[in-house]
C-alpha cells in the first residue's frame, strides 16, 4: 500500500490547504519578526495567498490561537502556537541515507534544527565514502543501520539515494520500524499505510523555474538585450526610498510593488535586484514561492466567484457554468486577450447575498444566471 503525504491525510482534522498555508504563515511571521515587527492583521496575511481574511481567521482559529481586537495577532504569539502545532518545538531523532551531494548539502543546512530536527548520523553503501567524515559525522556503512535506529529512536528517515535504489531503502527503514520517510530519490515510493511519506520533487520544481525563464527571456526588450535598463519609475523610487537595501525586505518590496503596479513584472524583478544587489533569479524565486503575487498583468476584469457552501447551494456553480460558456475559461485562468480572469474564492461571509460574485472587487448584484450572462457581454 502507498503511505500517506503528511498533508493528505485523511484522518487529520485539519482540511489540507490550511496545512499546507501553516508552514507559510510560520515563513512570513518570522520574517515580520525579524523586521521588529509585533502585530499582523488577518487581511494582511491574507494578501500573501489571496484568500479572504475570514480564511486566515479559521485557519488561526484551527491553529488554537486568538488574536486580540483592533491589534490583531502577536507575531512572536501566533509564531508560536504554529511551532507547537506543527511540532518544530520537540526534537524529532532522524538518519540520512545517501551522502552524495544532495545529501551532503542537506545534512549541513542549518534550518533542519530550527525546526526541531536532529540529526544523528549518516550512511552510505559506497566503501569509498563508508569511514569518511562529513561534518560532525562519520559516514557509517548500512551495517550499522539496525544498531542506530534503535539506540537513538529515530522517527525519521531522510533517503537520498539513487532511484533504483530506494524502494529497497524504504523497505528496510520500514522494517526497522521507522514510520516517516523524507524522499529526495525522484521516484515514488510504496510503504505500508501507517508510514508518512513526503516526497520531494527538486526535477520537477527546477522544470517549472526554467520554464518561467525562458518564457521571461522571450520577452526582454531591446534595451534589455544591449544589456541597458531603462531606471526604475517613481512608484518603484518611492518604494526603495522607505526601505532598506537589505534582502530580509525582499518580500516586503514584492508586496508593496504588486500593490503600487498590479504585478510583479520582469523590468520590476531587474530593479529589485539592483537595489538589493541579489541576483534577478533569487526575486523570482521570493516572486514564485508566495501564492499572493502575480507575474503576469492582471484581467482588466477580475471575476471573484465564491464557492462557498450557502453561495453554492443558491446557485454559484450556475454562474460559473455562465463563465465557461460566456467567456470559455475556468478557475484560475484567464481569456486570451488578457480582458476576464476567473477565481473560485473561500466564503467571504456575505452569504445574505448569495451568490456572490465580484469584478474588480466590486459586488455584482445577481437576479438570475441570465442577467449575468447579459451583464458580461455588456463587459465583453
């Protein structure tokens, strides 16, 4: 049988994007700490995943933690109850298997004890590596694999081996007793039902990034191409002016540039590095890694259709069927020429309304699918 993704369990209580939003809202409190910040509102987090703030509040809520009236939430506060939720403030005992480069460099990063996880030693089927030292670690053979596990209770295993290899890795990590595997092989693995197992594609987010390059590198200007940029327009000035030329403002410059232009664009994205001296790549990354911005110009109109339950029983799925029909789009696209964009959006707690649909982040008021049929060909 297929061991579940730590996110995908059916048995968790927790619906499966607010687990995986958790992990997120933890990166970017840390960050607003680092900035001395103390206090966040929930429509502020809200923005970085372009969610309803009464999203961000159930997910809080989930979380076990409140926030306090017109302040909002303490940042080391709410920080905190995430790393007691998600268990980064116990130590959890884990082995790596595999020291090739991959998992020589992942057994040297330093954030895996920030995040409760401690490693207690290395192995290796290769003898040319077997006795070597790694760090702090002598490389042991897979020999000694039984040994370790028990005399240090390690509840996780990190794989970094080979792909032919890791299906019989797993095996045997499991039999030892083992119940979590985080697999760095590029293949998927089979473990009994009781195993987590997260797996971890590196290929396939590289194949992503590239794509975005090189669909980025299509559209250099002339200027770009003779290596010459145009200096940055005033609302970019006016941001660098209230920040420092530090990268921990990275994500903050990102925000606030959306903000001021509507999306983060290429020119953007080769003025930010500048300023921050960190190379255009490093702001695509910051740029792709938050759900919240944008890379493309926005629709001129912004369709915000809401699934939730009281808006989808009163006819919500009715309109998007008009959308589809109308316009020939679905969730999360957009019309060839750039004109509609759609999005499926969380409840917004307007459900006296019903069904609630919004363009431009105005408030549609809705008769019959029809009506709204006409009104997006008056758009059109």
């Amino acid at each position: 049988m297929n061991g579940r993704d730590p996110l995908e369990s059916a048995e968790h209580p927790i619906p499966e994007q607010t687990l995986r939003r958790i992990p997120l809202y933890h990166q970017i409190l840390a960050e607003m700490q680092a900035r001395s910040e103390a206090y966040v509102s929930s429509r502020h987090l809200a923005q970085f995943f372009r969610i309803d703030d009464t999203q961000v509040r159930k997910d809080v809520s989930l979380i076990g933690y409140k926030g306090k009236p017109k302040a909002g939430y303490s940042i080391l506060g709410l920080k905190k109850a995430i790393e007691e939720f998600l268990g980064i403030n116990y130590e959890n005992t884990a082995i790596l298997i595999g020291a090739g480069r991959l998992g020589s460099a992942l057994s040297q990063y330093p954030g895996l004890a920030e995040y409760g996880l401690r490693l207690v030693a290395i192995f290796d089927n290769d003898a040319a590596r077997t006795g070597t030292v790694l760090g702090t670690f002598t490389i042991l053979p897979m020999e000694s694999l039984q040994r370790v596990v028990r005399s240090f209770d390690v509840g996780i295993a990190i794989l970094c081996v080979p792909k032919d290899a890791a299906q019989s890795v797993a095996g045997r990590v499991v039999s030892l007793g083992i119940k979590a595997i985080w697999n760095f092989s590029p293949t998927q693995l089979t473990v009994p039902a009781d195993v987590i197992i997260r797996h971890e594609n590196i290929a396939l987010g590289l194949a992503i990034l590239s794509h975005y390059l090189k669909r980025r590198k299509k559209q250099d200007s002339s200027a770009s191409a003779a290596g010459v940029r145009e200096n940055p327009p005033q609302k970019l000035i006016d941001i660098f002016a209230r920040c420092q030329p530090k990268r921990e403002f990275l994500v903050q410059i990102l925000e606030e540039t959306q903000k001021a232009l509507g999306y983060i664009s290429r020119e953007s994205i080769g003025h930010i590095a500048d300023f921050l001296n960190i190379s255009p790549e490093r702001v695509v990354e910051a740029a792709a890694f938050y759900p919240l911005f944008r890379t493309e110009p926005p629709a001129r109109y912004r369709i915000a259709l809401c699934r939730g339950e009281t808006c989808s029983r009163k006819g919500s799925e009715d309109l998007r069927e008009v959308i589809g029909r109308e316009l020939h789009i679905a969730d999360g696209e957009t019309t060839a020429d750039g004109k509609f964009s759609l999005e499926m959006v969380p409840c917004r707690g307007l459900c006296a309304e019903a069904p609630t649909v919004s363009v431009n982040d105005r408030i549609i008021p809705v008769r019959s699918a029809e009506d709204f049929a006409s009104h997006l060909r008056t758009l059109a």
